[in-house]
C-alpha cells in the first residue's frame, strides 16, 4: 500500500504542479464564458444595413405604410413598378416590394415580389415577411367576415399537472423538464470525464514505455501496482479539476447573465445540441414558471443523486481508464497501431452519449432502461436516468453488473499491462492481447 500511495502521490502531484494544468484550469473557465459571450452577442446581432423600399400595393390591403423598422424604411408608392424600378436604380429606393392582388382570401400561400439588385439578408427578409403577413391576416378576417375576439380565442394551451395517486409527494409542471436538464447534464460531465482522462492515462502509458522510464519503475513496484496508482492519481487530477471547472463556470455565467441578461433563445441559438432542453427553458420562463423549476431543483433527492452519481462516476473511470491503460501499454511509436487498438473503448462511449440524449427524452423506453443496465453504457446513462426516479431494482442490477465487469476488466488490464509495459518491437494484435491474459507471472 505505501508503495502504491507514492505512486498515486507522484502521478497526481506532477500534474496538478505543471504550469500547463494550472493554466489550462484557469484559462478554459474563462474560454468557455468568453465564447458564450460572443456566441449570444452575435445571435442577438440584427443586419444594420438601412434600406429604403417602396411598396406598391395591387392588392389594396394596406390602409398605411407598414411600421419601419430599426433598419428598413417603408413607403407606399402608387406610381406603378417602372416608376419605382426606376428610383431604385437612381439610389432613392434599395428594393420595390410588390403586394400582388389576392385572388383567393382562403388561400394558405401567398407570394410578394422583391426586386433589386442588392441581396436581402434573411433577417431582415423574415421581417418584411412577418410585417406582410400581418396585413394579410387582417384581410382575410375581413373578408371572411370572421369574428376576431373568436379567432384569438382558438389559441388554447395545455398544461399537464401531475398528481400521485399513492404519497403526498407532489410534481409541478416543469418536473420532467428539470429533470432532463439534471440529468443531461450529468451524463455529458461522465462522457467529457471518460474521454479526457481515460486517454490522458493512455498516452501517459505509452510515453512512458517508448521513454524507456518504466523500465527503472518496474524493478521497484509491481506492474499492476503501477497501473492502478496511475488510474488513481489521473482520476484525482481529473476530480480537482472538474471541482475547479464548476465553481469558475458558475462564476463566470452568473457574471455574463448579469452583464448582458442572457436569455435562454440566444444560448439555444448558440448552441444546436441544447436547442431542446433550452426551448424548454423558454417555455418555463414565458410561463412564469422559473419559481416552480427552482422548487423542483430544491425537492429532486439528491441524497440519492449524488452518491450514485459518485459511484458511477469512479465505476465507469475505473472501467475505462484500466482499458486505455492496458492498450497504451501494448503500442509503440505507431500513431496508427493506437488508433486501431483505442477504436473499441471509445466506440462504447460515444454511443453511449448517443442513447443518453435519447434516454432523458423517455427515460422508461426499452432502451433507457437495458442501456442503464449495460456495463459499458451504464455509467453515462444511469447517471442521466437518476432524477427520473428509476426503480431500485434497476439501479442495483446496473450496479452489480458494472461492478462485476469492472473487476473483470481490471483483472484483464492488470495482465495486459504487465506483458505489453516490457515488449517492444512488435506489432500487437486482438488475438495476442489474448495470449497474453493466459501467460504465466
């Protein structure tokens, strides 16, 4: 045990002392919020080209010119369209927007005519499209002789309540919602955990080897010794770290929120993975909901959370990190030799993440529930299963396969890593990781 305590003291201490750890831990904070930063101030960036256009209106729909906007400036003309193309060459008009007489008041699609040489941005092309729309939907009310207070009372919107029928226990509105962000969230920390770490002990592996230094380390401590305070002493690196990473970003976005009072459009915008977590989101915040999600966050039983997360967390490290171990003990030199040898384990976690996203869509479905009991799936998905109160039976029928598969797993890097940690020269197979499972200490 001493032995394997200076190890894990030497592999943690050397990282967490580089100036390439400190910095990337201070610096990558700050790169994640200044790139938010950027990404919801270029979102919310409206075309700032000033345009003039003139509207010729066969129709006869518009009572009045539409209201201009910040950057486009609308007047009606009534001199016809080689008057107005006319003035459009000559630079008083940017475009001649052309309001076609409507043939059919129940039609459903209608087509306006832009003509200019100049492009029209699409922002500024949904604007004069929805100022359009407007008039027309004024118009065939009009002309339909329809009734506007019960046009506008069709709009219905449907909240579903939840009740229990057994407990005292009750849910709001936007439990599943909180849920699928808790649960998202800690599913893609397990994927970022596994990835980055289990490789950063897969190339510190085979460092080692092609520097010759674990030759020198081998005379003194056991092979498996070795792997395991080195799966040790990374994980801790990776657990401070992430500690660190944590409380810096929640700094950091609670000082951009503040500064330019960030809202949930803009960030889903920035961001095409959260656009449907963030539409939820939204619709709590135009339902005055945000009390409700707060309560929801306050009453989720993170007594239970944590620890499982926890435990899954070092279950699924340790899974992986022993794989990645045992493969960069058995390459070389060869870039293309570790590829291929690395393609199995990260394969398992990439669609791992995959069936995540699925999972805290419909945490119940056949596949959220055998996924979660998977060994190799389990650690991200179970994690991200957790705030849906998933029954017991489940979450200890995961444990106990992933727990049984980790010992497996272990027990197989153990004898890998101490035949693959001494050879060299030669290129190393499935089929010879396999022999060397059987080899004799």
């Amino acid at each position: 045990m001493k032995k394997l305590w200076l190890i894990i003291q030497r592999e943690y201490m050397s990282r967490v002392t580089k100036k390439a750890f400190i910095l990337g831990t201070i610096l990558t904070p700050l790169l994640i919020g200044g790139l938010i930063f950027l990404q919801v101030k270029l979102v919310g960036y409206k075309d700032d080209n000033f345009k003039r256009i003139a509207v010729l209106d066969e129709s006869g729909i518009l009572k009045k010119a539409p209201d201009n906007q910040k950057n486009i400036h609308f007047s009606l003309f009534t001199e016809g369209l080689d008057k107005a193309k006319k003035q459009v060459v000559e630079k008083q008009f940017n475009g001649v927007l052309v309001i076609p007489k409507i043939e059919d008041a129940t039609s459903q699609r209608f087509t306006i005519k832009y003509y200019s040489d100049e492009k029209l941005g699409n922002d500024m092309s949904d604007d004069i499209e929805s100022k359009i729309e407007d008039f027309i939907k004024d118009y065939k009310v009009s002309t339909l002789g329809l009734d506007t207070t019960k046009i506008k009372a069709l709009k219905t919107r449907i909240e579903i309540d939840p009740d229990p029928i057994e407990g005292d226990e009750d849910a709001s509105t936007v439990s599943g919602l909180v849920a699928m962000a808790i649960g998202g969230m800690m599913g893609f920390f397990m994927y970022l955990s596994v990835f980055i770490y289990g490789m950063m002990i897969f190339r510190s592996v085979m460092e080692e080897k092609t520097s010759r230094i674990v030759e020198v380390m081998i005379s003194s401590v056991k092979p498996f010794q070795l792997m395991l305070g080195k799966i040790i002493g990374v994980g801790a690196v990776g657990f401070t770290q992430f500690v660190i990473w944590f409380i810096l970003i929640g700094l950091i976005m609670t000082g951009i929120s503040t500064m330019i009072g960030t809202d949930s459009a803009q960030i889903a915008a920035s961001n095409p993975q959260m656009n449907a977590t963030m539409q939820g989101v939204q619709e709590v915040q135009a339902g005055g909901k945000m009390e409700l999600a707060l309560t929801e966050l306050q009453n989720q039983n993170w007594w239970l959370i944590l620890p499982m997360f926890f435990i899954f967390f070092l279950l699924g490290y340790f899974m992986y990190a022993s794989l990645f171990a045992a493969v960069g003990s058995a390459v070389g030199d060869d870039q293309g030799e570790a590829q291929s040898l690395t393609l199995p384990i990260t394969i398992p976690v990439i669609v791992a993440i995959y069936i995540m996203m699925a999972a805290v869509r419909s945490p119940d479905s056949s596949l959220a529930v055998w996924s979660s009991i998977f060994p190799l799936f389990s650690p991200i998905v179970m994690p991200a299963r957790l705030p849906f109160h998933p029954p017991a039976w489940q979450i200890a029928l995961s444990l106990t396969f992933l727990v049984a598969t980790v010992i497996g797993l272990v027990w197989i890097a153990g004898r890998i890593y101490r035949i693959g940690i001494l050879m060299y020269g030669k290129k190393v197979t499935f089929k010879e990781l396999g022999k060397w499972l059987f080899y004799k200490d």
